[in-house]
C-alpha cells in the first residue's frame, strides 16, 4: 500500500486519487503514469536528470512542482562491473555482427569456389591442335 503525500493514509498503489482527500496520485487518469511531486519547499527540476543534461522539455521548467518525466538524478557512479577492456568490446562486437561476418564469409567463400572453379577448368582443357603444313 502506497500513502497519500497530502493526507498520510494509506492507498492502493494503483489508485488514481485519493479516497480520503482527493488528492490525483496518477498522471492523465492512468494507473500507469506515476505523478511525482515536490515538496512545499523546493521545485523538481533541481534534482531532475533532464534538467540538468538540459534535455527536459517540460513546459513547467525550471519550476515544476509535478511532474511524470521526473528522474532523480544520482552523481554517484556505478561501481565497475569488470566488463571493460578490449576482450569485452570483441565480444560485443562479434555478437552485434555475427550476421554481417557470417554473409560476409559465405561470399567470400563463394567467390573463392568461383575462382577455383575457373582456374581448374582452364587446365583441364586440351590446348588447340596446331595444323602441321608439310
């Protein structure tokens, strides 16, 4: 159960207003669309990761008070995940292109049978008969 930010009771986490004071938890009506809200104080837009990549494009910046683009900005960096290095970027290189490499062997095995084919047929035909005049 999610709590009522004007009211302190208790709510559905799905409840678009509130049942006690009728406060709108839910952004356009929809259970899906989380409403956040500042506190009596401060705005949103200061701890907001869109304000400050200045990618927001909210009518209410630098001054809103709610918000559903709301994405609390967090400097701390993640800790390493030990998947750096250059094994890694091939890798993930080879996953991404392993379509492109496989079509890209198939040609090029092709066009290597192709040259085979023409180079072993050039020895195996007889060279022309030359016409002896006597």
């Amino acid at each position: 159960m999610a709590e009522c930010p004007r009211c302190h009771q208790s709510v559905d986490a799905q409840a678009i207003a509130c049942p006690h004071c009728r406060m709108v938890l839910k952004a356009y009506g929809h259970p899906g669309m989380t409403l956040h809200r500042a506190t009596e104080d401060g705005y949103l837009c200061t701890t907001c990761v869109y304000h400050e990549d200045d990618t927001c494009n909210f009518p209410q910046r630098p001054f809103a008070k709610d918000c559903t683009l709301y994405n609390k900005d967090t400097t701390q960096t993640p800790p390493p995940s030990g998947r750096s290095g250059k094994g890694f970027a091939l890798k993930t290189w080879w996953r991404r292109n392993t379509v492109w490499i496989a079509l890209s062997a198939i040609v090029l095995l092709s066009v290597l049978l192709t040259l085979l084919n023409s180079s072993a047929n050039q020895s195996q035909q007889s060279p022309p008969a030359s016409i002896e005049r006597s």
